[in-house]
C-alpha cells in the first residue's frame, strides 16, 4: 500500500525529537500539511527544515500541552494555516520512572498532567475538526498501558488511563466517521529515558534496553502512517509494537 495523505493536516504533539519527530516526517512524506509542536523551538526548527527540504508543508507552534490554552491555540493555528485538522497525533510525553514509595511527586504531577490531561486537553480541542472532516486521533501508548511493572506505577497509570479515555471517546465518536488509534509500543530508542530523575530506575531501564535490539522512532512511525492513511471506512483501533527481542 502506498500511502496518501495529500489534502490532510496533521497535527503532531511532542514533535521535536523521537517518535513524535519521526511521524510528523512520514505524515509530511505522504503528503499531509503537518504542524508541528513542542516546548524546544529550536529543535522543531530542525524537524521543520527537514520537512521542507523534502518538498513538504509543515507549521512549527510552541506547544506546552500540559497548558490547556496552549494546546487550544495550536488547534487554532492549524485550523487557520491550513484550514482544519484531520489527524491528531497525541506523542507528547515523559516516562519518569521509580518506585512509589519516597517518589518526587513532582514527577507524578508532569506525567499525569503531560501524558494523559495534555492528551486529553488537545483531544478536546481537536475533535470539532475532526468530526467535520470524519479525521482520527493517535493516542502513542505503550505496552505500559497493557502491563503495569514495579518501577513504572504512575507512568502506566497515564498510559492505562489514555487507554480508557480513547476507549471512551471511541464510543462516542465512532458513529460520526472518527477513527480513535491506540498506538502502543515497546521499547523505542529515543530521549525519553534521558530524563528520568531516579537514579536507579534510570540505570535499570538503560540495562534492559541496551540489551536487546530496540525499535527505532521510524518503526513506530511507520504504524501510526498505516494507521492513519486507511481508507475512511478502516479503522484501525489499536497497534502494539514491540521489539522482537522484548519479552516483557
Ligand atoms: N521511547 C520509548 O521506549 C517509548 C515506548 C512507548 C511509548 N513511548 C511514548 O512515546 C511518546 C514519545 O516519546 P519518545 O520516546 O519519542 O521520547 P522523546 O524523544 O523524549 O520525545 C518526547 C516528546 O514529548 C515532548 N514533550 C514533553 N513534555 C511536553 C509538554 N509539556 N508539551 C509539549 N511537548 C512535550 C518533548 O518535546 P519538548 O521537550 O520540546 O516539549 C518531545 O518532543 C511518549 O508519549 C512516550 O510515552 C515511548
């Protein structure tokens, strides 16, 4: 299958590096206008440039999706440069990993409120254009919202509970032609590792990640590009992507 997004718009959250920069980069391949938002603007600066170096159309927004204003006005920047929104791809993300017990609450709170209400405060601001234009939302998961591990308690709730929301809003919105996407994967060579603040977790996910052969931000990418480039009538719900070597 040969995928064509030509006439849609995108728009990608947590775009500035990883799977979020990979997927704003293949949504543009095939075609689509992609907007493109995060917090760093010199690093969406980059994805952006790729974007048009490859002929594409791209928007760069800063972006702080925890801040339900700012996902509401990168709505409104898509909708006004590019003239509505097909395809939200809800990516933004942090994965501070460590036990419960003496946990920095401060990490509960940028999880909670990153992962699942930023995702769910874009959604929301989203959906009246996807309805009018019968478009979809990608929800980036993770085997983390199918298994919850010691060490990952608050990470998973976010992932178990952006599961139940999308499940949710599936019902709600199906009837009326939107496509709602979980997309879940494994380990993903990427940052996001980079910035848990335990160090013990920290060490502990980089051993088990370094000793198999991860999936690259591309590989995931290319599920959410399938997923979303299916005819109107296809709606392809969910998508667990795992490395081969990964058991758990
Ligand atoms: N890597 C993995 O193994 C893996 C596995 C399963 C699922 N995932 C999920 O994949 C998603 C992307 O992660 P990644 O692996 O690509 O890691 P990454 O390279 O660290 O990307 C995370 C992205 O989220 C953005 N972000 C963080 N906080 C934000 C905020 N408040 N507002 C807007 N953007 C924000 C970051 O941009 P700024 O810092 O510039 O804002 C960055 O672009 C996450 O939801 C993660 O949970 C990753």
């Amino acid at each position: 299958m040969t995928e064509n997004l030509e006439g849609k718009v995108a728009l990608v959250t947590g775009a500035s590096s990883g799977i979020g920069a990979a997927t704003a980069v293949a949504l543009a391949g095939a075609g689509a206008a992609v907007v493109v938002g995060a917090r760093r603007v010199d690093r969406l600066r980059e994805v952006a440039e790729r974007i048009t170096g490859a002929g594409g159309r791209v928007l760069a927004v800063e972006l702080d999706v925890t801040d339900e204003a700012s996902g509401e006005a990168s709505v409104a920047r898509a909708v006004a440069e590019f003239g509505g929104v097909d395809v939200l791809v809800n990516n933004a993300g942090v994965m501070l990993l460590g036990p419960v017990e003496g946990a920095d609450t401060t990490d509960w709170t940028r999880m909670v409120s990153t992962n699942l209400l930023g995702a769910m405060f874009l959604t929301r601001a989203a959906l009246p254009h996807l309805v009018a234009r019968k478009g979809a939302v990608v929800q980036v998961s993770s085997t983390a919202g199918r298994l919850a591990r010691a060490g990952g308690a608050v990470y998973a709730a976010t992932k178990f509970g952006l599961n139940a929301f999308s499940e949710a809003l599936r019902l709600e919105v199906s009837g009326r032609g939107v496509r709602v996407v979980v997309v879940e994967p494994g380990v993903v060579e990427t940052e996001l590792r980079e910035h848990i603040t335990d160090a013990g977790a920290k060490e502990a996910i980089e051993r088990a990640a370094n000793a198999i052969r991860q999936l690259t931000a591309e590989d995931v990418a290319r599920a959410v590009l399938y997923a979303v480039a299916q005819p109107e009538h296809v709606a392809v719900n969910e998508i667990l992507v795992r490395p081969v070597d990964q058991a758990w």
